[in-house]
C-alpha cells in the first residue's frame, strides 16, 4: 500500500544535525496520520507521499523546515519565588496566555468545538537559576538547527473513521513526533508548579 492521504504510517527514523552527530536513534517507530494532520514536518510528509513500505531516505531540515528559527523574545526573567523548590536547570514548566484563566483553559480544553489556538502553550525549561530569578526559554531545544532525517517505511495502513476524525492514530505502540508550536506567548501566569518528570506533563503555569 502506498502513503497518501488518510493513512497511518509506520517510521523508523534516525534524527542528526547538519553535521551527522547523532541527536536521537529510537528504538520504537514514529507513526503519525499521513495527509497534513501535523504529524511530521510538512517536508517530510511531502518526501514520503506515494512511497512504498521499504522506502528509505535522508533528508536535511532547514529551521524553517523544523522546529523554527530561534526566538529570544520567548526568554523568560521571572520571580524564583512563583516556583516550587527544589528548582533545577533542565526542569521544565507549561506557559498558558496570561489572559486565559486556568478555569477558561479547563473549559476549552473540554469542548472539543472550540479553537485550540485559544489555549496553545509553550514548555518552558528553566535555562538559568540565581537567588531571586529563574530564566525560562520557550524555544524548542532544536530550534535554529539544520536537522537531518533518516528515514524508513516500515508500515502503512488505511486509517480508520475514528482516526481520521480524531486526526491522530489510536492504539499503536509507537509514537508521534512533537512539533513545534509556533505561536508566541508574551506572558505567563506562574504559581506553585510541580517540573516535569519522566512520564509527566509539564504542569500548566497559572
């Protein structure tokens, strides 16, 4: 079966920088919903529409292509007090528009009818600790990088209704590639907020 829209594909993918330093080798495959659902990079869908189970290829990602250029308006100064202790480099924290309420997130998040660019947040990782202040950086940490991509068919299969109308798939044991959210956020609400630990979400900062 060939990859076109609306169907669920099976990736195995090496992940370096320009100069072929290896950032990432998983060992379980990407699967994501072919046909522009977000599932990967719009340059890689397009690479691999029309191709075969087998299909293997490299391919270089320039910024724009990937996670973005990086962005020093998404640097963060703010008071150490506002965050849980024990603090540390690397701990990393979810920022929602100051405007938004954590009762109006809620509420959006439950309606499936709503925009979700209402409540689109940014993970912040707090890059700097001093006595009084934490630096948190919104950008994504391979933003402004040149990435190359080796790339695998290793599965495709139609999607199901449910899949398709969810726009993700359901019931596979890989994952989805994380992509970069490109909305700015200028403000963050923070209080008591737990980091993000190793099979956790990073706590909204409300």
């Amino acid at each position: 079966m060939k990859i076109e829209k609306n169907t669920i594909v099976s990736l195995r993918y090496k992940l370096s920088d320009a100069q072929n330093n290896i950032i990432e080798e998983p060992d379980t495959v990407m699967v994501y919903l072919h046909g522009g659902y977000s599932g990967t990079f719009p340059k890689i869908e397009s690479l691999l529409d029309g191709k075969d189970v087998g299909f293997e290829t490299t391919v270089q990602l320039e910024p724009h292509d990937a996670f973005g250029e990086y962005d020093p308006n998404l640097l963060k100064i703010e008071p150490r007090e506002r965050f849980p202790e024990p603090l540390e480099i690397g701990m990393q924290f979810e920022g929602v528009p100051e405007e938004l309420s954590a009762d109006e997130v809620l509420d959006a998040d439950e309606d499936d009818d709503e925009d979700d660019e209402e409540t689109d947040s940014l993970i912040y990782t707090v890059t700097e600790l001093a006595d009084k202040q934490v630096v948190l950086d919104g950008n994504h940490p391979l933003a402004g990088m040149a990435l190359r991509f080796w790339l695998q068919v290793e599965d495709v299969r139609q999607a199901t209704d449910d899949e398709i109308a969810n726009q993700h798939p359901h019931d596979e044991d890989g994952f989805g590639l994380d992509l970069a959210n490109e909305d700015d956020l200028d403000d963050l609400e923070i209080s008591g907020s737990d980091p993000k630990g190793p099979g956790n979400s990073p706590r909204t900062l409300h």
